[in-house]
C-alpha cells in the first residue's frame, strides 16, 4: 500500500490541473451550461491526458486521476468515459466524444449528443455504436450536463464485454463524483467561513460544522474508495466504489443546499454546478440500488 | 500510489492465520467478540499471548533494543486486522504492546523500561486504562483524580470510570492531577500502579453491551511508590497524547464487520433471503461502507508507515468506522428480526457490541469537531 502519488502521478495531476485552470472552470461551465466543451476536449486530448489508461507508462489509475480533477474543475467533457471506459472495454484509443449508455436503464444519455462512438451496456455484452445509428434526440435538463436520447440499435456485438464495461464505468462515476462533491463541499466551507448572521460566521455554529465534518468524511471516501478500485481493477470494489460514492451523493449534496441557503439555488451561486451534476452522475447504471446489489452479487456470489 | 499488499504481507497474513486457526480452534463457526477477559479465562489468554511472543508475534513492531523487530506498519495492521477478527484473543494485551508499552519506551526511566517491558513482550501481564472520570469524559484534561506527593510516595484520592478489562487487569496506566492550579494540560502526572495496591476499590457497572465491558476504579489514600511515575511530575498529558497518537485507529474494527457481514450474507443464503432485492441491497451498501472505512483506515496508517505525524487523518477515518458498524448492526436486526435478540448468539453480539464504536476512545461527536477545526478551518465556536 502507498497512498503517496508517485513523481509521474504527481506531474500528471499538476499538468492537467494548470490545463483545466485556463480551459475550465467555474466561468465556462456557467457559459456552456448543458453544452459541450469542444475546445477543453481537443486540448485534453492533445495533451494525451484521455489516453492515460492503456499507456503502459500509466493505467487506469492515472486515468481515475485525470477524471477527478475534470470532476473538480467543470470539464464539460465526457472524460471518464473517453479517458478510462472506453479505451479499456475497446482495447484501442476511441473516437473522441464518447458516451454511455445502458439498456437496462433506459432514459436520457449524458454526452449522447454528438457522439461518435455510444457504448451499449447490454446483458452480457457490450454493442459498439460507431458512429450511432442516427441523430441523438436533445433532452431539456437542470442538470448541467449535455442529455440526448440517442438510437441505441444495432451496431457491433463485444459478447462478454458486459462486466468489463461496467466495471470500468462503475470506477469512472465514482472518480468523478469524488470530484464534483469535494468541489461542492469546499466552495460551501468558504462560504460558511464568511456569510455571517446573527453577529457570527456561519461557520461557527457546532450544529452546522458537524454537518460540514460528516460531508467530509464521506468525499474522503470517495476519493480512497474511487482511487483504490481504479488500482485494483476488480468488479467488486468497482461496485463497492460507485454504491459508496452514490450514497455519498444521496447524504452530501442536499446538505450543502441545505447549509448555504437560499442563494445556493440560484444560478448566481456556483454550487449547482457540481452538484446537480453529481446528481446526474448518480443515477447512471442504475444508481445506489443497483450497485449495491451488484457488491452483494459479487461478494457472495448471490 | 498503490493499494494492494506485498507479498511478504501476504505470507505474513497467511501464517497468521495458520497460527490462530491452530490455536483459537473453531472461532470462524462463532466469530462472538470476546469484549472482556474474565479472570477464568486470562489463563488460557496468557497461553496464547506466551506463544505469539515465542514466534516474535506479540511485539513486533517495538524496536528490536526492547525485543520487538521494527515492523512496519502495515504488516503491524495485518496483525491487528488478524487478531480483531477473531475477538481480540490477546484480551487487554493489545493495549500493552499499542501504546502502554511505547509510552514506557517513550518516557520511562531505564530502570522501568527493564522492569515493566520485559513481562509485555513476553505476554504476561495485563494493563488496563485510568483514564475517564465522572466529570471528566470527552473533556478528559479536566481530571480530578488527586496525586498529592509525600516523602518518596504519592498519595491518591479519586475516582476513575468506564475503565475496560478490570477482570483480568494487573497494573493500571492511571492519569492524575498533581498541581490543580496549573492550566488543565500542565498539573495531569502518570502513575503505574498494582491493581491489588491498598485502597483501590472495583465495582463493575452492569452494562448492555455485554457482561463486564467496562467498571468504575475507585482510589482511597493509595499510596504509590514515586518510582512508579512516568515522565516527569505534570508533563503527563504530552505523554499519553504522544502515545495515543499510534491508537488512534489501533483496533481493526473494518476487519470485523467486514468477517460479520460475510457471516451474516450466509446465514441470509441460508434462510433464502440473499436474493431478496432489499437485503442485497442493504448487503451492499454496508459492505460499500466498510470498505471505504477501511480505505480511510489504511490512510492513517500509511502516514504512520512513512512517520508523517500531527496529521488529522484519524479523525474521519474514525467517523467512517462508526457509520460502518452501525450500518451492519442494523442489517442484523433488520433482516434476521427476533432471532437477533437472543442472548450471547453470533447475532445478539453484532447489534450490542456496535454500541461502543461512537464512544470508545473518543466519541464521534469529538471527532467532527476536530475535522472542522482542524481539517475545515471552521472557526471556534
């Protein structure tokens, strides 16, 4: 066990973080709002940052990494899923707009819009859309995050692929979601450190810190959880990963609504940003339900 | 950056587990935590301590000048997970070789260091924790407990309480207040005292957690040799804060509910209740959150392996840990019902057992105080 980044990990986590400071950000996912950022995407992958998984140098670890902090820093690019799903389930570099999709979750697919690549979860298997069928049918969402419903028919059969794919999507979500959450939860710290009332910060009424300490305690995991299942590759820390990390988001994300009030449900006030997305994030593969289901399943073989 | 074991780890969990299968037979059909050893049953905990020290198993991670071989951290946690899961068959010892014997080295004059270590690491005595007062509980430097010097003696008065592991205790690490005066941190002393010294009184509290889990220590005009004080007269709080900081996830308590919830999925296979999509779910998310307990754990313990100290890493591992076991112990009265009520059964255990985890070694309220202080920068409140 180490939990210390190693130089590389380091150097990579810095170099993606200074690329996000200038291409992301609070500022652009406000302008983009459920958009697409196609500029942020050609950088990343320019830089090679989505192609980290299947680098021998690197691995999905590193890819876990880079997912986090595009979480953290509002990337409206899909880089969980071009940067670690996809490259692991295809065995190659994909296409460069990737999304996920499910038929055992039917609905609105994040970042189907545009896509030039849509890998279907299916039973077993796993159908490679490339390119999709037809046109993705835009949804209208609160979400900040691209929806469309797109043509999930046909398309190259991977049989088996299933658990990879599901595996490597469970580790992607729960990467991101440690990065949306702890973003959330350190913009409603500072807020609390400042917003006063009653003559005092906010921040300094023990019934509000607690809230605040039990919202940290779960992004904390989350992020241990997240990273030590991209290390570990198994499925069954994937699913322990994503279930902690989605009942984070069940614990954590109306708390820090709650805490900040009113004007956290503005779109003046940042923190939608994160966690609406983290609440879109949430219901992917099935939500908190399915992935526990799936730990269980996987544990003891139920 | 890295999150699996090494191979001599492996190896050393493995043996581990030969050693303790040979010697505590039978334990994985009734995993029941042995909260206390009973004054019948040191005996037979001081066998299995005698043959851990005869491997070199019982202090390892002591400096070999005191008979331990340096071992590292982690493999220190394997012991620990090992030992925890099987009901802490080392009874109190555990605290012996964590802290009291660490502390000792850390500030105990040569001639205690040969007196008191040896028998430690030799598995032959038993310690137990003068720590809590009635009026002194999460507020802990606020002790009351009286040590007044006189000659070459100590004179002491007072009270301590939820004092663990009295039965089969020999010696208590008791903390007293020498100057009443100084600053609460400043006037608190360490004395190490025979248990069966005149005027200590013990009376154990009936408990709900499991038959003499904890009781309260009384001290009328005990009279202890100056000797028997550790580190200097008022520097005492420095010393267990120091000591303390290698308990602070000392019990494996993931290791457990990680082996309970394996035990509790079979029995829920057995009565066909494994595929009730409501227990495997509720299955799923405690196992989610032990293991992120565990992660959080094996964080603390990484600082320790790379002497990173002063850090606040223990407190939300801490948190995680008792939100675990609440959630397994609720899976045990849910899902089985009545037949966790039945007492001393593997499932009656689960429930009553969990009650401890948000007290014991500092309650959970404490801790997120110090993760908003500390890790937060929330301001005082």
């Amino acid at each position: 066990m180490d939990y210390t980044l190693t130089a590389d990990q380091q150097a990579t986590v810095q170099a993606v973080e200074s690329l996000l400071a200038r291409h992301a950000g609070r500022e652009r996912a406000r302008k983009l709002r459920d958009g697409h950022d196609d500029e942020l995407l050609a950088q990343l992958t320019d830089a090679g940052f989505l192609d980290l998984a299947t680098d021998p140098e690197a691995g999905p670890l590193e890819a876990a990494l880079v997912t986090e902090v595009a979480a953290r820093r509002l990337a409206a690019v899909n880089v969980g899923a071009r940067g670690l799903v996809a490259p692991l389930v295809l065995g190659r570099t994909p296409p460069a707009k990737v999304a996920l999709a499910s038929t055992a979750h039917p609905g609105p697919v994040r970042f189907a819009r545009d896509a030039h690549l849509v890998l279907v979860l299916d039973g077993p298997d796993v159908r490679v859309l490339e390119p999709p069928p037809g046109p993705a049918r835009p949804v209208p969402t609160g979400y900040v995050a691209p929806y469309a419903v797109p043509d999930l028919t046909g398309g190259q059969r991977l049989p088996g692929a299933g658990p990879v794919m599901a595996r490597w999507w469970r580790v992607a979500l729960a990467a991101e979601l440690a990065g949306l959450l702890r973003a959330g939860l350190d913009l409603t710290v500072e807020y609390l450190k400042q917003r006063e009332q009653f003559g005092r910060p906010l921040g300094s009424l023990q019934a509000l810190q607690h809230r605040l300490a039990e919202a940290y305690v779960w992004v904390e995991g989350i992020r241990w959880a997240a990273r030590a299942a991209a290390w570990q590759g198994d499925a069954e820390s994937a699913a322990a990963a994503a279930a902690y990390a989605t009942m984070a988001v069940r614990a954590v994300a109306p708390d820090l609504h709650q805490l900040s009030g009113a004007i956290s449900l503005t779109e003046e006030y940042d923190l939608h940003l994160w966690t609406m997305r983290a609440q879109a994030v949430r219901t992917e593969l099935g939500g908190i339900g399915e992935h526990a289901r799936a730990v269980t399943r996987l544990r003891w073989d139920a | 950056m890295e999150f699996g074991w090494t191979e001599s780890e492996r190896a050393y969990r493995a043996a581990l587990r030969d050693f303790i299968d040979h010697e505590v037979p039978g334990w994985r059909d009734t995993p029941v935590h042995r909260r206390v050893v009973t004054a019948e049953d040191k005996d037979r905990v001081k066998d299995f301590t005698a043959k851990l020290a005869a491997r070199g198993w019982l202090t390892p991670s002591w400096p070999p000048e005191y008979g331990g071989e340096g071992q590292s951290a982690w493999q220190s946690v394997i012991l620990s997970e090992e030992m925890w899961s099987v009901g802490e068959p080392r009874g109190s010892q555990y605290m012996n070789v964590n802290w009291i014997g660490p502390a000792i080295m850390m500030a105990g004059t040569e001639e205690q260091k040969q007196r008191f270590l040896p028998p430690i690491s030799r598995g032959e005595v038993f310690w137990c924790q003068g720590f809590s007062e009635p009026e002194a509980g999460s507020d802990l430097a606020s002790l009351r407990t009286r040590a007044v010097r006189d000659g070459d003696q100590y004179v002491v008065n007072g009270q301590k309480i939820w004092t663990s592991h009295t039965p089969s205790a020999e010696w208590i690490f008791l903390l007293t207040r020498t100057d009443p005066d100084a600053p609460k941190n400043h006037g608190i002393t360490i004395l190490l005292i025979p248990l069966d010294t005149p005027g200590i009184e013990i009376r154990r509290i009936p408990d709900i957690v499991g038959e003499g889990a904890f009781a309260e220590v009384f001290l009328t005009d005990v009279r202890v040799p100056a000797a028997n004080r550790l580190g200097e007269e008022n520097r005492g709080w420095s010393v267990v804060r120091q000591a303390l900081q290698y308990e602070r996830v000392g019990a494996a308590r993931w290791e457990r509910a990680s082996l309970v919830l394996d035990q509790l999925a079979d029995r829920a296979r057995a009565c066909g209740l494994l595929s009730d999509p409501d227990v495997a779910r509720r299955l799923g998310e405690a196992r989610a959150v032990v293991e992120a307990a565990r992660w959080m754990a094996y964080s603390v313990v990484d600082e320790r392996a790379k002497q990173i100290s002063g850090t606040a890493t223990a407190y939300p591992a801490r948190v995680a840990m008792v939100r675990a076991e609440r959630l397994v112990a609720d899976l045990a009265l849910d899902v089985f019902g009545a037949e966790a009520l039945i007492g001393e059964s593997f499932l009656d255990d689960i429930y009553r057992s969990s009650l401890t985890a948000g007290v014991a070694g500092g309650t959970y309220e404490i801790q997120l105080n110090l993760i908003a202080g500390q890790v937060l920068g929330l301001p005082r409140s």
